[in-house]
C-alpha cells in the first residue's frame, strides 16, 4: 500500500513537472529578451536613443524588454496575456496567414503591436503611458521572432507539445523560450558580441520587411518545429542545439535590428 501510494505520488510530480512549463514559459525567457534588446541599442539614431533616455531614465532597452512578462504577476495587467503571441492555422502560405493575420480582431501580437506604435508616435501621450507602451513594443517585438509564439492555438504554442530535454521533462515552447538560448552559457552581453554581425544593406533590407513577413519566418520556422517532434519520450540534447542555433541566433539578431528599426522610425 506504501509503495502504491508512493508511485501515484510520483506520477503526480511528474505530471506537475511537465505542466510547469506551460504556466512559466515567456518568449525568448529573459536572456533572450534582453539580447534582442541589447541588439537594438546598438543600432539606435542619436534622436532616437535621446528620447526614449527620456522616457526610461536609466533603464536600457535589454532591461526594459522583460517588463512584458514580469507584469504578468499583476492581474490588473492579465489583459495583455494575448499581445505575446498570434496564433494561425497549419499549412497556410504568405497570402493567406496576411489575411487571417488582418482580419483577426482579438487581442495579439500582430494588430496590438500596430497599436504601440501607432500610439507611441503621438506627442501628447502621458509620460506613464508612454513608459509602459514602449515596454511592450520592446518585449513584442522580440515576442514574434520566437518562432513559437507564431503557431498553433490547438497545442498551445507548443506548449502541449511534451519532449525530453536531456532527459528532463519539458515541451517545444520552452525549449525555444529558455532552453535552447541559456545552453549557450552566455550572459545577454557575451551573447550580443557572439551574434551581432550585420552590414547596412542588410539591416536596411530587413528593417524594410513587413510586420507580416517577421511574422511569417517565425510561422515556418515553428511548423518545421513540429515535424521533428515524434513523441514525448523524444530526447532533446547536443545534436538539436547543433541543427537549430543559427536559427536561434538569426531569430535574436533579426529581432534586434528589426526593433531599432522601429524605434528610429517612431523616435528619429
């Protein structure tokens, strides 16, 4: 009877284990967040990195791009849960995820994204307003170039999508939120002089790209995702780090860029 009771109990920790991911995961987790931020400062124009100075003090871009998730703790802020992230259904082209993207009106990251900056590019905007606004175009941004958080509502996001990773129980968003970026052992800093290598030509091409096409590279990227995964006895480990972190690193650097390309759009 002991040892019943002890193997249920086990079950049970096992099962609470494996569900603790989907209650925590937050794109890119904060090392992820705050290189995408780190990135971005480096590319900021003299006018723009004067204003937003303004508005965040002494708080850098790397500091201010976890506001997003850390608000989560607050249930006044419960309303922004769905600005992290836009789900489609599988299998649809460039055209048709635009058009499920544009004709979508509830909360997500897609058309609140929109919203921040239409409303951060206004000059009467209340300072307090104007703080928490930037925070999350910040955190967005960096929010929808994890692949994960443009993908399916049905598991959500992957989050239902249980694995092992070395031998530990998790799930495909976590991998991509905090597993795969923190395996590389490096502090947010170390990690933006790791990865941070573009010229001009390129970060103005990617700067030009539609919201929708950022979107779109995360969107077949994450269905690549789900293909490798088989069952959730699938032991994640070297070799799925070996395939996937230029892909990690390309998502996190393009971010980077993409957001200074937003912020001298809106503060330059």
């Amino acid at each position: 009877m002991y040892f019943s009771g002890m193997k249920t109990i086990s079950r049970l920790l096992i099962i609470c284990i494996c569900l603790l991911p989907s209650i925590t995961a937050s794109a890119w987790g904060m090392l992820g967040h705050r290189v995408t931020g780190e990135i971005a400062e480096t590319y900021l124009s003299g006018k723009a990195r004067k204003q937003i100075k303004a508005i965040l003090g002494n708080e850098s871009l790397a500091m201010a791009s976890n506001w997003g998730d850390f608000i989560k703790s607050d249930p006044a802020y419960k309303y922004l849960d769905s600005w992290h992230y836009i789900n489609f259904s599988k299998g649809l082209n460039y055209e048709q995820m635009v058009n499920a993207a544009e004709s979508d009106t509830t909360p997500n990251a897609y058309n609140k994204l929109k919203f921040l900056i239409s409303e951060l590019k206004k000059k009467e905007l209340p300072s307090d307003t104007k703080r928490m606004y930037l925070r999350l175009l910040i955190h967005i941004t960096g929010d929808i170039h994890q692949p994960m958080h443009v993908s399916r509502a049905e598991d959500l996001g992957g989050n239902r999508i249980r694995l092992m990773w070395f031998n530990q129980p998790s799930n495909l968003h976590r991998v991509w939120d905090d597993h795969l970026p923190e395996y590389q052992n490096l502090s947010y800093t170390e990690y933006t002089r790791a990865i941070n290598f573009t010229n001009k030509d390129t970060r103005k091409k990617w700067q030009a790209q539609p919201i929708t096409e950022w979107l779109y590279e995360s969107y077949s990227i994450s269905a690549e995702l789900y293909e490798e995964i088989k069952s959730p006895e699938q032991n994640l480990s070297y070799n799925y780090n070996f395939k996937h972190v230029e892909t990690l690193n390309n998502r996190l650097l393009k971010g980077g860029v993409r957001l200074a390309g937003l912020l001298n759009e809106i503060f330059g």
